[in-house]
C-alpha cells in the first residue's frame, strides 16, 4: 500500500497549487487594498516600489507555481518575500522563530520545491514534452 502513496510528481503538484493558491490569494488581496498594503509597507520603512513589487511577485508568482512554470526561479522569489516578511516585521520581542512559523514554513517548502523543480504534472514540463520529436 505505502508504494502506491510513493508519487513524487504528483505531491509536488500538491505542493505547488497550494502554495500558489495561498501566494496568488495573498498578492490578489494586496492588489485590491493597495492604497492599505503601501501605506503598511511605509510603516516598516519601506517605499512604494517594494509593495508593488511584492504584490505582483505573489500575485503572479502563485499563478506561475500552479501551473508549473519557472518553479525554481519562482520558488526562490517567493523566498526572498517570506525572508524579508520574516526579518521587517516585529516578533513582538520574541526570538524570530517564534511569531513568524507561517513564514518560515513557507520559506522552507519554497525552498525545498526550488531544489525540486516543476516535475512532470507540470505545464512547462508537458510542453517541453510535446516540443521533443518523436523517435522514429
């Protein structure tokens, strides 16, 4: 039974829409209270530029990763968002492990899924697939 479970394409499908789901829904919101989400990034000190920037990444980085397309490049992205999530914004004075659990396990999926890549249930990889000639 444990070696039907073992299907590593399709858990990194899981993975990836997942975490699109929760990036793209994230960068979605920023975009429609952007007005909200630049006056937050002022209060950490950062400019504008850096709320545009991090909106759009989510927003389209998150559709990226659901469809498998430049996960690597994607996933590391979306890292520096949640490493600089992690290290702007105050843990109320406790160590930085404690208050930001979402973020850096985020940043350790994003991670893992960077050294991962797209797998085969992806729309790059199908592509690339349909791209080969075919052997005669």
């Amino acid at each position: 039974m444990l070696q039907k479970l073992h299907q590593p394409d399709l858990g990194l499908l899981f993975i990836r829409v997942m975490l699109g789901i929760v990036f793209s829904w994230h960068g979605y919101m920023k975009l429609t209270g952007l007005e909200g989400t630049i006056g937050y990034f002022s209060t950490l000190g950062f400019p504008a530029l850096v709320a545009y920037l991090v909106t759009i990444t989510e927003l389209v980085g998150g559709i990226l990763l659901i469809l498998g397309f430049f996960v690597p490049f994607v996933s590391l992205l979306l890292a520096t968002v949640m490493a600089g999530a992690i290290f702007a914004t105050d843990s109320n004075g406790a160590p930085i492990l404690f208050g930001h659990e979402y973020e850096i396990v985020l940043l350790f999926v994003l991670a893992g899924l960077a050294m991962f890549g797209n797998g085969s249930l992806s729309v790059q990889s199908m592509l690339k697939k349909s791209s080969t000639p075919l052997d005669m």
